[in-house]
C-alpha cells in the first residue's frame, strides 16, 4: 500500500453555500457526441443544474469559463440526476432530474456558434412527472427486461415504489413495514429492486411480483388507492446487516455474476444476487461514499471508498490496495473518461468542491542548477566551528532552556519576614509544654510585567512548622499588576523542625498558554521556636567548628539571647527550644574555634547552621570574603547510627500499630536533623563546594518520604551504593557490579551504616565527588601510595545486584578528580 495525495488535474468550487448530497453527481454524455467522452452533471439544493466539460491547459488547473457548459436554474431542489434512455421512439441518452415533488426529463443538446464563443448548449424539457408523495431517491433500469429503454423507480419517504414506463406512470406500490427509506438500487440480471429498510436489513422485491400485486380491495375505488395503495408484498430473500446503509450499488463486470455492495456504517458488504455474503469488510474509519468500479483480475472487484478523514481507500475485495488523500470530504465519486484521459475520479463534496483527480506521482523534470565549485579551507571551517561550539556552550551553562531574563521578567516574586512577632499569636490551640507558641508574618509580593492567567501561590514549611494559609489562587493578574498576600507561621508539636527555611512557589500561565513556574525561598527567625537559656558545662554530644578568623562576640551574632545578668559572658550563650531542650554555643578566647553541645544529638543542627550563616554574614558586611569555615574533629557516626536505628524501629512498629504514625513523622524530623548535620560536617571536612553537597543531599535527602510503601533506609542505601559504585569505586570490578532496581524494606540496617562508613572512608581518602558533562562514564579512583584497601563483602560479592541508575537521571555523570591524602578522622566506628 503506498499514501500518496490524490493528483489535482481540474477543480472548481460551485456556487456560494450550496449543499450538494450523493445523487447530486453523475458523468455521462449526455449531449450524445458518441466520442466516449463524459460531461460531468452536477445538480444542488439550491436547484441550479450544471454540465461540466473539463478541459485544463495544464495539470491542477482550476475551471475555466468555457469549461462550464451550462448552468440553469430550476427552482426546485434537486435531489438525484441520471442519464439513460429515458425517452420512447428513440435510444439517445436524456437526462432525469428528480426533484422533492416532480421528475423531469429533459435532452441536453449544442448547436454551432455563429461567433467565436463556440458551441452553445441548451436544455430542453422532454416530460414531467407531478409526484402526489415527497421523493427521497430513485434508480432506472430495464425493469421486466425490455430492450432499448431504461425506465425509472421513485422512492417516496413513506416507503412507496412508483415505477414510471417513461412518459406514462405504471403503478405505486408500499415496501411492507416501511418506516423510513434507504437507499434503492436494480439489478438487471434478477430483475429485482433491492434496498436497506429501517429493520437494517437487505431486502430484495422481483419486479414482477411489484408490478402483478393488486390493489387491497378492488371493489372500492378511493382516491388513496389511486395514490398507490396496495397489498402487503412479499420479499424474495432479506439479509440482516445490523447497521444503516448509506449506498448500494450493483455491478457486473467481464460477463461475471453480478454482485451487490451494501455500504454501511462500520462495513461494507458485498453480497451474491441471492442474497448470500461474499465477503465484508470492517472499515477503520467512518465512510461517507463507495464506488466499485472494475474488474483488474478475474473474480475480483474493485471498489472506492471515501471517509470523513479526507481520504479515499481503493480496495481489490477486502484487500486495501492505495490510500489517497483529497482536499476535502467527498459525498460522492465516480470514474469516468474526460479529455481523452481514461479513469479520471470525480469527487464532489457536500459544500460543492468538485474536483477531478488521478492516483500516482507526476515525474520530477526538476534539475539543480550546477554550482560554482570552489576549494574549502578547512583551517578557517575548524576556527568558525569552535567559536560557534563556544557560543552554544556558554549560552547553555548561562541560560538553560529558555532565557533566564524573560523567565525573570514575567513574575518577580519577593518574601518579607516580619522582624517581630504577631501581637497576637496566631496559635492559639497549640501548647508546647509551659511556654507560650509565638508566630511571624510572612509577606509574599507578585510583581508581573505581562497578563498572567491561573496564577497559584503555594507556600511550604517543614513540620511541625504550619502555616495558617498554605495556598493562594489569582485567576488573572493585569500587565504591571502587583498582589501581595500574608500568612503566619508558628510551630505546632513539641519537636524540632529540621529547617528554618521556607519556600514559595507561583505557578501561572503566559498568553501563549505556556505553563512557567517560580519561586522563592525565605528564613524565620530562631526565636521562633527558640528561648534564651541558662548555659550548660556538660554535655553528651559535642561539636568544634573551626574558622580562619578571631572569634566575634556572641552577642553580635545573636542580639536577641543573651541574658541581661551575663552580658559581660560573650563567649558563652545558651538556647532552650521549645519543647525543653537545650544547646549551648562557646566561643575560644584564645582560638579561632566555636563548641556547640548537646543532650541530643539531633538539637546540634540548628544552632550549628544558624553559626555558619550569621558568621558569613557578619564578615560579609565587614567586606571580608575569605571567610571560611572547617571541621577536623571525629566524624559523630555512631551518634548518627543510633537515630537511624531508632527510626527503622519505628517504623516497623507503625506498620503493626496505627497509633505509631505520630512517633513515625517525629522519628524522621530528627533524623532529618541529624543527616543535614551530617552532611555539613562532611562538606566542612572535605571543603565540598556546592555541587559536590548537592550529591550528598540528593543521596540523603529524598525529596519525598512515603513510610507506608518506601522507607528512607532502602532508598538511601541504594543510592550510597551507587556513588560507591561509580564515582567512588577502586576498581574497574566495583564499576561493573549492578545494584537491585526492585527496593523493599531491609531486615536490619548493617548494610546502610557500612556503606555510609565505607562512603565517609573513600573520602577521607581522597575521593572527590565532581561533577562533569563531558564524563561518559565514570573514572577509576586513584588510592594515595600507602593506603590499604578496605574490604567490601557486600558490594564484591553481590554481582547479581541489578543497577538503580534511574535514581540519579536528573543529575549529571559524577567522576572523581585526583585525590589528594588526608588523614581520616574516623575515629572510634568500626567497619
């Protein structure tokens, strides 16, 4: 089967909103020339008749003035045009016109012009037939087998048969349980009329039973029996299709039997003269018109096939043979011969494009004009070509996938903290212990320089943080429009959020309907959830940030927690959180040094991040930028180990009690803290830049946390597995093992904390994690001279691991640069 566009040899347009059905077409010579050519008729709603003679000067002309060889007006819509021998004392072909009321016949002449306009033809009516019931369609042909006349059947919408001998009417007679009319066809081998009733079945009626049947009651001669009433008739065979029909036809080609097509709504039937199924066809697409036309092999037919797809199938049996595109939906075709051009397919729709096409490709005759040949200087090619891989480089690295300032441009979205706290605090069902919960205002402001449509603000906080109102809708914002919204935030639980950070993100739509997004983030304060508090000497976990500048006072870095009675202690502060815990925070006198301590572990992460923050800030307005911050004491893992443990715990337990659900989100807020502080620590202690961070958060911190079917451990130990695997691996071995692409809840957590061990050990070791576009795959990692390998059971043994690497599709390739030796600072954790 080959697509190809159906070939445009001649087209018109007909008329201005005219409606055109399919037994408004018909080809025929109907002026009787006797050369075999055929003049396309067309007739319309409208009630204009037109006779075509296509005659293009090239291929796809449209019509030309002397192409149109008549049109007349006749009032009345016409519903059906044939040509036959319609007229008695003579076999010239005239032309049938039915009308809703009235059949015509009329004979289509041309007589020589005495100017140079040519021939000019003129109808002229031969007999007319009133019709006493409104017509839907009609067929002709030798009914009862006369020779040399064709005579003509009408169908009336109630179901009534009139069959006129040319000039005279026969008889009328009423299809049996008629309820609307289908269409209607003759067949001259069976002398039958064979049409789809309202039961949606074939039936066939012999013409001599129609036309013997008698009247119901002679004896009363009413003026409905003059009309055609009679009695019930009986069908010669009847075949359910089970759907409308749209159109017969009845064809016979090289003196072989002939066939009778059904074309219905889904299929198209082709069926013996006995009513027997010869084969069906389902269609793929809705049909709207069907012509067989001819016989290429014995015992095969041809047929056309239109759809409401624009497309014309041409089908040998069931078999499709070509597909063809038209320019429009056609209601009718026919093939015909026109300007000595044989097989020309005539497709007409029903708002009167009519054109005239042929299947096939027309040749190229197009030759490219020879070039001038010059000689190529390949030195100034290779200069130009890297200057524009240069370009596409730095405009990819600055700009991503659309252009950072039109994204900017659209929305500008800003979040102001209030310095101080709501009068009166919105948390007003809440108690944490004795202490009264306070809350902040947050202000967020939409600034947009372009209309923007379904604009939504959603505003997230960690738990146990909440916010009185999380979600803003705008369903159209003006040009240079600015909204701004307000909401509180105050802690609802008697636990610690693992951030202080919250975020905002505006999602809307352009005028072009393209879907943007953008956000914001925003800090609370500490004292949100934070009180001054009495110092403490000791503690059970203890932190040492080190820096590369004299100590600064604590009360410039935290105004708002000194006591008064210890002003002149500026090396030493303390924090009790709500909810009871304690931290507290000592400055060296004599170092460069910062000690947080803790009975938690956990509680470390948020003052030790606060420090880092207020101690970059505090130097940045000072104008100091090599400010930097470092980490050299033990690696607090076994600390870390016990809260994982707890939590895995936990969850166990929520999965047999559901009033554990509670213990489950506060076990994993604290975890939460405790890995965040983890991964400071490592990026203090390896200098990490914030890319490489970016890994270790990626690995472990999944962005969502579903505890009824994934748990945290799985997830993170596979994705430690697969930096251990790649951009941390010793050896080629370690590169090729697979890890399992089916996660489940582990039985214990041995396996998770020795792959953290063996993770903080590779680094120590002088494993760097890096990023790099250009890596196609990962490096081997170079060990320091003097470095003996750890041994790795579990990834050197496990080979039949399948690899996870759809965790990380979103990141680039991670290698590992030279490393350089260090000394680890594992101290006390055992393999």
């Amino acid at each position: 089967m080959s697509l190809f566009k159906a070939r445009d040899w001649w087209s018109t347009v007909l008329g201005e909103k005219e409606e055109f059905d399919q037994g408004c077409l018909c080809l025929a010579d109907v002026d009787n020339t006797g050369n075999g050519q055929d003049k396309v008729i067309v007739g319309s709603f409208m009630g204009y008749l037109r006779i075509f003679n296509p005659h293009p000067v090239k291929t796809g002309d449209g019509a030309q003035a002397e192409d149109l060889l008549l049109e007349v007006h006749l009032r009345d819509p016409i519903l059906q045009v044939e040509v036959g021998k319609f007229v008695s004392g003579t076999e010239m072909l005239h032309l049938a016109v039915l009308h809703s009321r009235k059949l015509c016949v009329y004979s289509v002449s041309g007589s020589l012009g005495n100017v140079e306009h040519g021939t000019q033809y003129q109808i002229k009516l031969m007999y007319e037939h009133n019709l006493q019931r409104t017509a839907c369609n009609m067929t002709y042909g030798s009914f009862g087998g006369v020779k040399g006349r064709d005579l003509i059947c009408i169908q009336s919408m109630d179901g009534m048969l009139m069959v006129f001998e040319q000039e005279s009417y026969a008889f009328g007679r009423f299809l049996p349980g008629s309820l609307l009319p289908g269409p209607l066809a003759y067949s001259s081998r069976t002398d039958s009329f064979i049409t789809v009733s309202s039961c949606r079945q074939v039936e066939s009626y012999k013409y001599q039973v129609l036309a013997f049947a008698t009247d119901a009651d002679k004896r009363q001669e009413t003026e409905q029996q003059k009309l055609g009433s009679g009695k019930r008739l009986v069908v010669d065979w009847t075949l359910n299709i089970g759907e409308q029909a749209l159109d017969i036809c009845i064809v016979s080609f090289n003196q072989s039997a002939s066939s009778v097509f059904v074309l219905g709504e889904r299929n198209f039937f082709c069926l013996k003269d006995n009513g027997q199924i010869r084969f069906m066809k389902k269609l793929d697409c809705s049909p709207s018109c069907f012509l067989p036309y001819c016989s290429v092999s014995e015992g095969t037919i041809n047929t056309l096939i239109g759809n409401h797809n624009n497309m014309l199938h041409v089908y040998q049996d069931v078999t499709l043979k070509w597909a063809t595109q038209l320019p429009h939906i056609p209601v009718a075709v026919r093939v015909g011969c026109l300007h000595d051009l044989k097989g020309v397919i005539v497709t007409l729709s029903d708002d009167g494009h009519l054109q005239c096409s042929y299947l096939g490709t027309d040749p190229s005759l197009f030759q490219a004009p020879k070039v001038e040949s010059r000689e190529l200087n390949y030195d100034e090619l290779d200069v130009e070509l890297k200057e524009l891989q240069k370009i596409i480089k730095d405009v990819n690295k600055s700009q991503g996938v659309w252009p950072m300032t039109e994204r900017e441009d659209d929305l500008k979205v800003s979040a102001v903290v209030s310095p101080n706290f709501d009068s009166v605090s919105q948390s007003t069902d809440v108690e944490v212990g004795a202490d009264l919960v306070p809350s902040v205002t947050v202000k967020v402001t939409l600034q947009n320089r372009v209309t923007l449509q379904k604009i939504r603000l959603s505003v997230y906080v960690q738990p146990p943080l909440v916010l009185t109102c999380d979600q803003f809708t705008f369903e159209f914002m003006a040009p240079e429009m600015t909204r701004t919204v307000g909401f509180s935030v105050y802690l609802k639980g008697s636990y610690l959020p693992s951030e202080l950070e919250g975020n905002a993100v505006v999602s809307y739509s352009r005028p072009t309907g393209i879907p943007r997004v953008s956000q914001c983030k925003f800090r609370l304060p500490l004292k949100l959830i934070c009180l001054p508090g009495q110092p403490s000497k000791t503690a059970s976990h203890k932190l040492t940030i080190d820096t590369n500048k004299s100590p600064v006072s604590l009360l410039s870095l935290f105004p708002g927690f000194a006591n008064q009675s210890e002003d002149d202690q500026v090396n030493v502060m303390g924090f009790r959180f709500l909810g009871g815990s304690r931290v507290t925070l000592l400055a060296s006198k004599t170092s460069q040094r910062y000690r947080i301590q803790s009975e938690q572990f956990e509680d470390l992460w948020l003052i030790t991040n606060e420090l880092i923050i207020r101690l970059q800030e505090y130097f940045e307005k000072q104008g100091i930028k090599d400010f930097a911050c470092s980490f050299s004491g033990s690696m607090p893992l076994q600390e870390y180990f016990e809260l994982i443990d707890h939590h895995f715990e936990v969850i166990s337990l929520a999965d047999a009690v559901e009033e554990n659900q509670d213990n489950l989100f506060q076990s994993f807020t604290r975890l939460k803290s405790a890995t965040h502080l983890v991964i400071l620590l490592i990026g203090l202690w390896q200098k990490l830049s914030a890319d490489q961070i970016a890994i270790l958060e990626a690995a472990f911190l999944p962005l969502q946390q579903d505890t009824q079917e994934l748990g945290w451990e799985e997830t993170v130990d596979a994705a430690i597995s697969h930096l251990l695997k790649t951009c941390l691996s010793k050896s080629s071995k370690e590169q090729a093992l697979n890890l399992s692409s089916q996660l489940s809840i582990p039985k214990d957590t041995s396996r998770l904390k020795k792959h953290i061990t063996l993770l903080c050990d590779r680094l120590a070791k002088g494993g760097r994690l890096c990023l790099s576009t250009d890596a196609a795959a990962p490096q081997t990692m170079v060990m320091p001279g003097g470095c003996a390998t750890i041994p790795e059971s579990d990834l050197e043994e496990r080979s039949v691991e399948q690899d996870s690497t759809e965790l990380f599709t979103n990141h680039k390739h991670l290698i590992v640069e030279t490393p350089i030796a260090e000394v680890s600072p594992l101290q006390g954790v055992s393999e």
